[in-house]
C-alpha cells in the first residue's frame, strides 16, 4: 500500500498548487463557516466571479481534507460540483470528480471510483477540445492539459493495480512517464518508477523490479531529490535482500538510511522500515556465511576421505600388480624348469578346467554348447599331451605342471 498512497500525494501536488495559493494558509473551521453562509438563493443571485471564489473555497477545503479521504473531502467535492458543472467548468469538475474518486478508490469501491475518473477523463477531453471558464476565459494551455493528463493517468494506473489488472497499469503508468519525461519532471518520474519496482517486486518479478528501482534511482538523483534517492535505494535493498544477495542489500540500505537521516519525522515510519530490512539482511548473511563455511567444511571432508580412496585404491593395484608379476615370474620359472610341460590352447585350458572341477564330458558339452564326441576327442588330446593315462592321472599331471 505504501505505493499506493505515494502516487497519490505525488499527483496531488502538481497541477492544483496555483489554484489553491490564495487559500492554503486559511484556518479549514473559519472557511467551512465562511461557505455555510451561502444559501441557495444567494447562489442563485451570485455573478460568475463570485461563484467562482465559492467553488475554489469548496475545493480548498476538499484538498484541506484530501488527507484522510473521508467524508468531508466527498462532502465539498460534491458541493464544488454543484457549482461547476451546471456552468460548464471543466477544470474545476475535474478537480472535484478526482478526488471523489480518490475516496470512493479509499474505500475500496473500484468500480465507483471508476465511473468518476472517466468523468474526469471526460472533462479533460472538452478542455483539450476548447472549453472554457471565468478563470481561463482563452481556454487551456498544452501544458496544463498534459500535467492533469498525466495525472489521470497515474491515478487511473493505481486503480487497475490495485485491482489486479496489472498490464492495463503499465499501460497507464507508461503513458504517464511519457509525459514527465517529455516536461523533464523528473521526481515526478521517480516515484512514478519506484512505485512500479514496488508492483513488480511484489508479483516476484525481480529483474523487472530491479530495472523499475533503477530507473526510479536515476530520475531521482537527477532531480536532486534525497527523499526519493532514500526511497529507490530502499527498493533495490530490499530486493537484493529477497533474492539473496544481502552484501548488496545492505550496501542500499545504508544508503537509504543515510538519506533518510536528512529528513524530519514525517519519514520515521520509512526509516524503521529500512532499519528492519538490514536487520533482515543482516541475518540472512550470517546464515549464508554460516551455510558457506559449513559447505566449506564438508568440501575439505570429502576431499580429505577422496585422497584417502585414492591413495588405497593406488596401494591395491600396485600390490595387485606385484602379485601378478610374482605370479607370471613362477610361471615363467616352471616352464623353465619344466621345459616338457607343453602348451595349451584356451579351448584345451577351459575343458581340462571342468574336468578338474569334476565335470562329466555330457556336462562340459553342455556347458561350452560343444558335442559330447568333440568334448572326447579333446579329453584324449590332454592325455596324449600330458603323457596321461586316464582322466584323473590327466588332473594330476595338470595341478603338478601348474596348467591349473
């Protein structure tokens, strides 16, 4: 809500400064009795320029209670109405139709919110075609025609915000920078972007957000504005923080902070609220650090029981590797010292393995997908060869002559 109700000061306070000088400084209780003088009939008698002070003093006291949005601000914008659009006075209905629109939009009755901004949208298009008052007997300027444009539609963004319909905002919204843009209104432009890094911010749109703040930042540091460099700077500390990277968050907020220092206690709910935020991130980075050290510390654990399995596996095959030399050495010194031991083939190893094993010549046949004639024409080929006579003197010759 905090966007909300800046975009509502802001556009509160650009077009209707020079049409309330003459009034601002009267006491709201000594004018509301200077009004209830004035009756019907004499409403009726009054000349132009006499009712024309009438409907400033009604809307005078309408922006006096714009604050609090309540009954009376609605009360004298219906009474300024009463005197305006009977005659024509678009600028004045304006006015009025838009704060009677600001109080119905407090009260969260959008829809009737809405039928008065168009009534404003109404009035500002017979102005841009021509219209005319007492006060501005030669019509409206372009630049008062822009600044309440611009106006309408930052106010007319709110709503559709507010209401959810968030690419209809940005429509408003964007239309709206144009216009500061265009005028080099740039504090104007400040809170404009801030409040759409707010918009985008909440919605979880971060990159979006952080442009929005950004640009915010930009006009606002242009503007010279401090308030609103406070404000743009606690925005992207803010997001910083929700997206983890609290160093960075905090780096803003202290900015923020610092600038909000130079202001009264009219910001002292936004410097608590920026105290609170580098509490938040302030606490989110000692988690990470814990988080980073405790990664630390299991990355050297794992990294120490890593060298370990290495230098065991390394140990293993080197012992493997020496037990097979060792092993290939008695080999080698078995043939030599039985140069009568001959060679086999594999398929002869394989089949004078199963007979060790004690394997019948239909078992191995079956076992090696070979025919029982073939597996006993292999069997007397191992007896010739090893100088055998049987079978089993065959096995015993093999396990002497380490064949197996």
């Amino acid at each position: 809500m905090k966007k909300m109700f800046l975009l509502l000061v802001m556009f509160s306070q650009t077009l209707w400064v020079g049409a309330y000088n003459d009034y601002r400084g009267h006491n709201l209780d000594s004018l509301e009795r200077a009004v209830a003088r004035w009756t019907p009939d004499m409403i009726d008698r009054a000349t132009d320029l006499e009712l024309l002070d009438l409907n400033r003093a009604y809307r005078n006291l309408m922006l006096g209670y714009s604050q609090s949005l309540g009954p009376k601000c609605e009360f004298y914008a219906h009474k300024a109405l009463a005197v305006s659009e009977p005659r024509g006075w678009d600028y004045a209905s304006l006015d009025a139709y838009r704060y009677i629109g600001q109080c119905l939009y407090g009260r969260e009755q959008y829809d009737s919110a809405m039928v008065y901004y168009n009534l404003a949208l109404d009035a500002l298009s017979r102005m841009e075609a021509g219209a005319t008052s007492p006060a501005n007997p030669d019509g409206y300027d372009q630049l008062t025609i822009d600044d309440t444009r611009s106006m309408l539609y930052g106010t007319l963004g709110n709503l559709y915000n507010e209401t959810g319909d968030i690419p209809r905002a940005m429509e408003f919204y964007s239309k709206a920078g144009e216009i500061f843009e265009q005028y080099g209104w740039n504090q104007s432009n400040a809170v404009l972007h801030y409040n759409i890094g707010e918009t985008w911010l909440d919605l979880g749109e971060t990159r979006k957000a952080e442009a929005a703040y950004r640009k915010a930042l930009s006009f606002a540091e242009t503007a010279d504005d401090s308030l609103f460099i406070a404000y743009a700077k606690n925005g992207l500390g803010r997001l910083y923080m929700e997206t983890g990277r609290s160093a960075r968050a905090l780096q803003y907020l202290r900015d923020a902070d610092e600038y909000l220092s130079q202001h009264d206690l009219d910001e002292v709910i936004q410097h608590k609220n920026t105290f609170q935020y580098m509490s938040m991130a302030l606490k989110q980075q000692r988690t990470q650090l814990t988080v980073i050290l405790c990664s630390l510390l299991a990355l050297l654990a794992l990294g120490a029981v890593a060298l370990l399995l290495a230098r065991r596996l390394r140990t293993s095959r080197r012992e493997q590797a020496e037990t097979g030399e060792v092993l290939e050495e008695t080999l080698q010194e078995l043939q030599q010292s039985r140069p009568d031991i001959p060679q086999l083939s594999a398929r002869e190893k394989d089949i004078l393995d199963l007979l060790s094993k004690g394997y019948t010549a239909p078992d191995i046949a079956r076992a090696l997908g070979l025919s029982h004639e073939t597996i006993r024409w292999y069997r007397k080929k191992l007896i010739a060869k090893l100088d055998a006579s049987n079978t089993a003197e065959l096995i015993s010759i093999a396990k002497e002559s380490g064949l197996i």
